[in-house]
C-alpha cells in the first residue's frame, strides 16, 4: 500500500533554514505527481508546492514564491522541500501529499512539525 | 489564491443528513469542476471522500455525495453517524498548477 513519511521539522529560529524530506513507496512514484500541504496551529489546510513527475514543472503558494524549493529525486523515491527565509507564519504540520491524478489528494503522510520561533 | 469559504461549524443527529457550503468565485470553483473535498480526523491523516465534484474513491461510503451549482460546491453526508465527527475541507483548482483549500467546516454529531 501507499506509504508517504515525512521527516525533517524541528524548532527553527526566524529567517533560519529546514529541509522536509518524504519518503515514498507502494506506487510508482517516478509517473506520480507530487505536494505539499501544510496546517498551522488550529487552522486549515493550504496548498504549499507542487512537483511534476516528468518535466520538472514546479509551483507554489503565493507566500512560498522565492522561498521554499521543492524538488524530487525519482532514483530514491524522495521528494523535498527546501525551506529558507522562515517566519512565524510558516509554523505548521508539513505533509507529503499523493497526486491521485484528478486534481485530487489522494495519499497523505502522517505530517512533520515545523515550528518556526526565537 | 484567496481561500474559499466554509462555515465554521455545522451539526446533527445520529441519522440526519448535514450539507456543508463552500464557495469560491469565477475563477477556481465557477471555471473548473475540480473539486475536492477532504475529512480530518484529528491526529489522522486526511482522507478523500469526493473528487470532481461529485466521484468518490473507492471505499467511501455512498453517504457522502457532492454537487456544484455556479461558484458553490456543496457536500452533503447522509444518516449521519457518529464516526463522521471531524473537520471537512473543500478544494479547487485554480490553475495554472495551483490549488486553493478551503477555511475547513468543523461536523459535530450531536
């Protein structure tokens, strides 16, 4: 079965720098597109980033533009989100999120804390 | 990419049936028959139960049923039980490769 698990949250300073890992496995990850998806502290869910399987086509969230990088590395299965720049704003649970490939979410991983604070 | 919007809290019986709003404008619920709508069990990982507006993966209960009319999208679960409880959110597409979640609707079974 589908199986997605995010490591890589901790407690980071403002303007400081993490790197999400997911790592994926039960589906065919390299014609699989891929996302992020956060949930700040008692809010809703939000788009975050997006990775296409073939092309190298990359998208984000407004208030992700210019700082975070996703990318994905199809030999081990992995996707990544590279975090820099972070504010308060960004504390929330990160998941690594399945493209069902209808514009649907389709598998979720159990989520990694990030908790951007001084 | 503003959000769209839910209620903050819809509830009923054992048995009822419960619609759950979601409205969003031209550009992402209007245009597109995208949508998608989530249930969030706290601590658990969100889970599909409706895709393009009106499908459901397989293994959802046909109790949960989706439609669209104009920029509205709508989710409504039938005989309501109590394991239905947790957070709802509606998602649309709003192209090009973005999507927009909505405010999230919390279901309390009375």
């Amino acid at each position: 079965q589908v199986l997605l698990v995010e490591s890589g949250g901790g407690v980071v300073q403002p303007g400081g720098s993490l790197r999400l890992s997911c790592a994926a496995s039960g589906f065919n990850f390299r014609r699989t597109n891929m996302h992020w998806v956060r949930q700040a502290p008692g809010k809703g869910l939000e788009w975050v980033a997006f990775t296409r399987a073939i092309g190298g086509e990359r998208s984000y969230v407004d208030s992700a533009k210019g700082r975070f990088t996703i990318s994905r590395d199809n030999s081990h299965n992995t996707v990544l989100l590279q975090m820099d720049s972070l504010t308060i704003e960004d504390t929330a649970v990160y998941y690594c999120v399945q493209d069902g490939g209808n514009h649907q979410f389709e598998s979720w991983g159990q989520g990694t804390l990030v908790t951007v604070s001084s | 990419q503003s959000a769209l919007t839910q209620p903050a809290s819809v509830s009923g019986s054992p048995g009822q049936s419960i619609t759950i709003s979601c409205t969003g404008s031209n550009s992402d619920v209007g245009t597109y028959n995208l949508v998608s709508w989530y249930q969030h069990h706290p601590d658990k990982a969100p889970k599909v139960i409706i895709y393009e507006v009106t499908k459901r993966p397989s293994g959802v209960s046909s109790r949960f049923s989706g439609s669209k009319s104009g920029n509205t999208a709508s989710l409504t679960i039938s005989g309501l039980q109590a394991d239905d409880e947790a957070h709802y959110y509606c998602c649309s597409y709003v192209g090009p490769t973005a999507w927009v979640f909505g405010g999230g609707t919390k279901l309390t079974v009375l």
